[in-house]
C-alpha cells in the first residue's frame, strides 16, 4: 500500500468519525471507541484502536469530565486568558516575577511540610533552607536568591504523601477551573489547602481572607505561569492525552 493510500484510509475513518459526532457541539465524546481497524492485506500497516488504548486511564465519570473540561475551556479562553493578557500588558515584567516569587516562597511550606511526612530528609534540608533563605535575604519570597545557590524548588504535595504511603490514585477527575486531578489528590488538594490556612505563614493566609484580591491575583498569576493552552495538541483526542500525561507524571512524581 502507497503512502496516498494509507493517507486516504486514515482521512476516510476521521472523516466517519466526524460525521457520527456530528450533531454533538461539544466535540469528541467517545473517540475511542469511533476508531476502526484499517489493515493493509499483507498485514503490514495496522492503525486501530489499539493505538490509543495505551492512552487508556481510569475515567468511569468520563462523561461529566468530559463535560467539566469544556466548561474549564470556555472559563479559560473568556477570563481568565483575557485576564492574564491585561495582566501582563499594564504589570511589568520584574514586578510579575517578584509577586510569581512570592507566592512560590509560601507554597514552600506545604512542600517542606510533605517532605517530612515522606521522610524525605535530604530534600526537607533543602526546602527548609530554601524558605529561610528566601524569606529573609529574600525579602519575604520577593527575590529567590536560593536558587543562585543552587536550592531549586523541589514540589511535595499531600497528594504526593498519600501515594507514598501507598494510596492508589483513584478514577482521574476534572476539577472546575483547577483542571485535571484524581480522587486522591483532589483530596490532597484540600489537606494543603487547610494547613496553609493554619500556619498561616507571613500573615498572608489570614490577611488573603480579608482581601479577597490578594486571592485573585493568586489565581492570576498561577495562570500566568501554566503554559498550557487548550487546543494546542491539535487533536481531536486532547483530553484522552492531558489524561494520561497527568496521570503518568503523577506516578512518577510519587516515585520520585
């Protein structure tokens, strides 16, 4: 079978593919499970389902993630992208990267708070002289002058801890706006959240909940600092691998 050949068989099955989805406004339902075998008859060439089984990740609420993914899109693509655009346009560049240090320097906590939990002490070390060095010859997390030393931030989440201890990731799940997650670390999420909350370190926790803008610029600037962009893969099968890419990571990150 010639090149234009195959081209054509492949350009037949996702036109099919479109068609059956046609009348479904939100996209690709269930692309899985549209893909045909397509088999030269030596046997050569196979393009099947099989192809993407390996992106295949514990999903059994696929349909209301599927649907909070396109919600989390249009959230993204009309506010907070436009929002970042602005952001960007009237802050400076040295004034974004100092609040971006800020906010790393108090995530600090949680990650030298998970290290430990893990026992991981050569890495607490680090962390915990990061948060030192920062806070203080750093100006509160202003400057990250620990960094130039050669004490990179090193991300520990109870997510993380979790699945240390051997607690299994659980069915994948979108969470609004947040984005993509599972049970465990949807979990995990809340515990950091609430630890945060009550060592409230520099004041900032307390002082965010009687200036609900410090809060905003939060989220602002975590949006600012993701470079993901819906649509960027170009494909028809984004979500299937966000899904697994996320979920692979976090395996590693556990084992790391």
């Amino acid at each position: 079978m010639n090149k234009s050949l195959i081209l054509t068989l492949l350009l037949t099955s996702l036109t099919a593919t479109v068609h059956a989805e046609g009348n479904d406004d939100e996209g690709f339902k269930q692309p899985l499970a549209s893909l045909k075998f397509l088999r030269q008859a030596q046997g050569a060439v196979v393009f099947n389902q099989a192809t993407l089984e390996l992106l295949d990740v514990q999903d059994p609420w696929e349909s209301a993630n599927r649907r909070l993914y396109h919600f989390n899109q249009r959230v993204d693509e009309r506010v907070l992208l436009p929002v970042v655009k602005g952001y960007r346009f009237f802050v400076p560049s040295l004034v974004r990267q100092g609040v971006t240090n800020i906010f790393s320097n108090l995530s600090d906590v949680s990650h030298l708070t998970n290290s430990v939990l893990q026992l991981k002490g050569k890495r607490s070390l680090k962390t915990g002289g990061r948060l030192l060095i920062n806070t203080t010859v750093g100006l509160a997390g202003l400057w990250d002058p620990a960094a130039k030393l050669g004490l990179q931030q090193e991300i520990e989440d109870f997510g993380q801890t979790l699945g240390f201890y051997g607690v299994d990731q659980g069915p994948y799940l979108i969470l609004p706006v947040l984005g993509p997650s599972n049970v465990r670390d949807a979990g995990g999420r809340a515990v950091d959240f609430t630890v945060g909350e009550s060592i409230n370190f520099l004041n900032v926790p307390e002082t965010s909940n009687e200036h609900r803008e410090i809060s905003a610029l939060k989220i602002v600037n975590e949006r600012e600092v993701t470079e993901f962009r819906y649509g960027q893969m170009n494909s028809p099968f984004e979500y299937e691998k966000l899904r697994y890419v996320f979920s692979r990571a976090r395996e590693l990150q556990v084992l790391d």
